[in-house]
C-alpha cells in the first residue's frame, strides 16, 4: 500500500500493521486525524524521577499517558494496543548508550517498566496542512529534522540535558499563521520554541540532524523549530539508566484521540 493511503486508515488498523511488521518506517502523515506519541519506558524505580522531569519541561515532554507497572496495555488513549509491540522501531538503551533498535521489544519486557506516552508535533501537521502551511519532510517522504540544541532542560532527580528539537521550513508569509495553528495545540508541543537563525540556539549545520533526514529549504522559507519529545532520549543518555525504551525518532505511537480534541 502507498504511505499515501495511511493518511485515511484507523489507528486500530495501523497499530494492527505495524504488529505484524507491514509498516517499520516513520509514521508522519500516517492516520491524519489521529493523535501520535511519543514512548519512553524505565524501570519503575526511576519512573517518578521521570514524571517529575516531564512536569518541568511541558513544551518538550506533554504527557497523555502513564502506564500502570507492568502493564503493556494503555487505558485512556488506545484501545486493544500493546505498547511493547506496536511502534515500528523501537530504541533499547543500557547505561545511556543505544544497544538496538527492534520492531518488537516484547522480549525485553520487564514487570517492573512504567511507560509514557508524550505528545508528538506530528499531531499538529494536519492542522497545518489543513491551514495550507505546506509540511515538507511529508512532501519528500523523509523522516522530520531533529537537532540538539543550547536550550537547557530543567532537572528532575536522574533526568537533565538540552533541549531536541524538530524543524520545518515555513515560506515567511505563513509563519504567523504556523505559530498560530501550532499553539492551538499545548499537548502536542504548541507554539514553536525557534524561529530563524539556527545558531542562535546552538545548531550549527542544518544539513545535518542529529536525528531523522534533512530535507530541502527553499529560497523565502524560514526554519522553524519546535520542541520535540525526543528530548527525554537526550536525557536518558545523560542519566544512564541501566535500561530504557523509547520509540526510535519519527517511528511514532498512533492512538486513538483525535487532534482535535488535543487543542485548547
């Protein structure tokens, strides 16, 4: 199937994909409608470290679920999915350092793993689209940009570092209307954190990301960055937890909210 024709699927039957290992790439554009997150999962004895780190840095990490202990299943934002299976590639990271990368982590399951689920600024590019503010890593089937940046996180427990961000060239007449749209919608990122130069906040080649593709900037296009929920995978390098999970960037979480109902 055409990524194309993901954009109309239901979540349930996405998630259904992605178990089966039919679908492993990215998932922007994917279930239009439908809210994406992004997965971190610890041990429990370092989860309220983690949930405090979240609460500090709300623009990087707005939470939509935490997970009973144990629990593989979700209870408020997907129905039926099985969070250890049903993400098209996954990160394993031991002491800070990225081990591999799985489409299925069952196998790694722990009973003592709490996982969250965060906000993902995929969320807000069908409002985007739909406002006729072109997406171009959606236009050229790439991965979105994501960048370290300058900008400190606030501590919590184990849990500090800077900021990751995504970025998307906007033609300079639609910026205002791209902030707009975007701070809509707080759970998913909001307004961004960037506009402009990128070596203002620490980015020095934005031809290379540090996570996902480069895609192409045109001439009268601003880069604009916002935060981005891969920032707890930065945090987890620094903190060196003896093993955590996370999505691998771009590889998103598909749930069953709709954006819509994410907007203030």
């Amino acid at each position: 199937m055409d990524k194309l024709n993901y954009r109309d699927m239901k979540p349930a039957d996405l998630r259904l994909l992605v178990r089966t290992g039919e679908i492993t790439g990215p998932t922007a554009g994917m279930c239009g409608p439908y809210a994406q997150a992004n997965l971190v999962i610890l041990p429990k004895s370092l989860a309220y470290d983690f949930l405090l780190f979240t609460q500090r840095n709300p623009k990087s990490c707005p939470l939509l679920e935490v997970s009973d202990e144990g629990a593989r299943a979700l209870k408020f934002i997907a129905s039926g999915a099985d969070i250890a299976t049903d993400i098209p590639k996954y990160r394993i990271y031991e002491k800070g350092i990225m081990t591999g990368e799985y489409t299925d982590v069952a196998q790694f399951w722990r009973k003592d793993f709490v996982s969250f689920l965060i906000g993902c600024s995929f969320s807000f590019e069908a409002e985007l689209l739909e406002a006729g503010v072109p997406v171009r890593h959606i236009e050229e089937g790439r991965n979105v940009p994501m960048y370290r940046t300058n900008i400190p996180c606030a501590s919590a427990g184990a849990f500090h570092g800077s900021t990751v961000v995504s970025m998307r060239p906007i033609p300079r007449e639609l910026v205002v209307k791209a902030v707009t749209v975007t701070a809509a919608m707080p759970r998913v990122h909001g307004s961004p954190l960037h506009i402009g130069d990128p070596a203002a906040i620490g980015i020095a080649n934005l031809a290379k990301p540090d996570f996902g593709e480069a895609v192409t900037i045109n001439e009268g296009e601003v880069p604009v960055f916002w935060a981005c929920g891969v920032t707890p995978q930065a945090a987890i390098m620094e903190a060196k937890p003896e093993i955590a999970i996370t999505h691998a960037p771009g590889h998103m979480f598909v749930t069953d909210v709709k954006n819509v109902n994410l907007k203030e």
